[in-house]
C-alpha cells in the first residue's frame, strides 16, 4: 500500500509475482472496507504492508487489524546490503519467529529485491534508522493493542449474552463487543428488529413530502459503530457460514455491487441476531426469524 494523503494506492502481486489487482483508493472507510473484501476474494491468504505507520494510515491500519489481516514491519534489515547479509534463510526463520504469514515466499521476494539493488542510495542510513524506530513504535503500539483487545474479549465474555452473539458467524469477541457497546444489550429498548436495524443505518426511513408519499431513503442519524459492526461480521461470515455466502451471491447476480450486498447481509443478519436474542437461542443455520409485532 501506497499511502497518501486523500487517497492510498494499492497493488497485489501474486505468489508467481504477477499483478493482481492496481487500484487507487479514496481513504475512507466504505471505500477501504470494499477494497479489503476484493482483495480477499482473490487470495484468503494476504500480507498487507504499509510505507506509513501513522497519520494518514492510521484507518486504514486500523481497518486491517479489526478485520484480523496482517501488518508486517521489519526492523534491522531496511536496506538492501543488510538483507543480502542476513541471506533468504535467516529471514525466512526471523519473519516465522514473529509470525508472518507466508514467510518463505516474503523472504524470497526480498532477497530477490535486494540482489536486483546494489547501488547505495543518498540517505540510505538515515531513513533506514528512522523505519526501524518507526516500526518499533508500531510493534509497541500493537502490543498495547494485543493487551486492549484481550481485556476487552475477557469483559464481553462475562456478559449473559456473550455466547449467543458470539454463535453468530463471524461475530467474534471484539465486534460483539461493538454490539454490547452500541445497544446496551437491552432489545426491549428498540421494540423491534427493524428500529434496530434503522438505528445502524441499514433500514429505509420514510421521506415523505407533501402529498407525495411512498419515499424512502437512509436515515441521515444512525450509529455508525454497529453499522461497522454488522459490516465486517457479514464479510467475515462469508468464509465460514453457507448461509450467508448464498445470501450474498444471490443478491449479487441481482445486479447489487459488492457494497450493496453486504449491506443487505448485514440487514438480515440484524433480524436474525434479533431473533436469537428475544427468544434465547444459538445459531443453528437457520434459526427463527420471525420479527416481534
């Protein structure tokens, strides 16, 4: 990833080294979040790295690690002389160590970089002393991060309806933990599965006018925690729950984009969350969807 200011630009290269995907993004969240779920749907298994840490990357990066993806960030070997001493091995077994996804081909894909570099930039040393402090702040940050999510995972967990939202695919700790935050777990506050779907954004409200009438159009008030929510629980879904990935297809070969479709997962989803809640029961596949009067 590119970053920039306004916009980042974003380039997927294959295991073979081939271009997958060249696209420029505007750096806003709806346009991010669609551009991580293309990105997914060709390859599950996907390294993001980043030239920034900071500032302007900071939604994006955030994005990345609430949808569970990898950030690797090297520090030591910034320059080309420095991998080629270290050598395709050693950083392979360094990048295993740390967790890194798909260290063999990162490694060889470096050392390939290296060996094809052998004139000695301007400036190498000192902008290679600032990525590696840079990065330590980010791997620092990260594990404050780590320690946040798991304090948060452990409180979530104590609540009565922890396990049924969690029984829900791909509504994990963290993104429950949105829910609980958002609603305060009290349905009987909303009265019924729509309002709550209108309270994330995702119900049409009335937009009548005189004696015109039949108008509808996206609430101009809602909050966008849960959206995001339900959101990313629905892409997440996809890999893990049938159901859902027929639900989304279908609504694509409807004609809907990916954004589109989504957001009419994410709608039902909400009615069977609903569901679920009022009448005490886990997900099963298909569990009752029948909304209170």
């Amino acid at each position: 990833m590119d970053i920039g200011k306004e916009h980042h630009h974003c380039v997927v290269i294959g295991p073979q080294g081939r271009r997958l995907l060249s696209r420029r993004v505007l750096n806003d969240e709806a346009e991010l979040l669609e551009l991580v779920g293309d990105v997914l749907a060709l390859d599950d298994d996907v390294l993001w790295p980043v030239d920034l840490n900071h500032g302007e990357a900071a939604l994006l990066t955030g994005l990345l690690l609430a949808h569970d993806q990898p950030v690797a960030y090297l520090t030591g070997y910034q320059t080309p002389a420095a991998l080629r001493r270290l050598g395709t091995k050693r950083l392979e077994t360094w990048l295993r160590a740390r967790g890194v996804k798909g260290p063999a081909a990162l490694a060889q894909t470096a050392a390939e970089a290296a060996q094809a570099q052998r004139t000695r930039l301007p400036g190498e040393k000192t902008a290679a002393a600032m990525v590696a402090r840079l990065a330590g702040e980010v791997m620092r940050l990260n594990e404050e991060i780590t320690e946040t999510e798991a304090l948060i995972q452990a409180r979530f967990r104590d609540h009565r309806h922890a396990g049924l939202i969690t029984s829900l695919p791909g509504m994990g700790a963290l993104l429950g933990a949105e829910f609980l935050t958002a609603t305060g777990g009290d349905m009987g506050m909303f009265g019924s599965a729509d309002r709550l779907a209108g309270y994330a954004g995702l119900a049409s409200a009335p937009r009548d006018s005189g004696k015109v009438s039949g108008n509808l159009r996206r609430p101009r008030r809602f909050h966008r925690g849960l959206l995001r929510a339900f959101y990313l629980s629905s892409m997440a879904s996809l890999r893990s729950c049938p159901a859902s990935k027929a639900y989304y297809d279908r609504k694509r070969a409807e004609g809907k984009g990916h954004k589109q479709a989504l957001l009419a997962l994410s709608h039902r989803r909400i009615n069977v969350l609903w569901a679920m809640l009022r009448d005490g029961t886990p997900y099963q596949g298909s569990p009752p969807v029948t909304l209170a009067a």
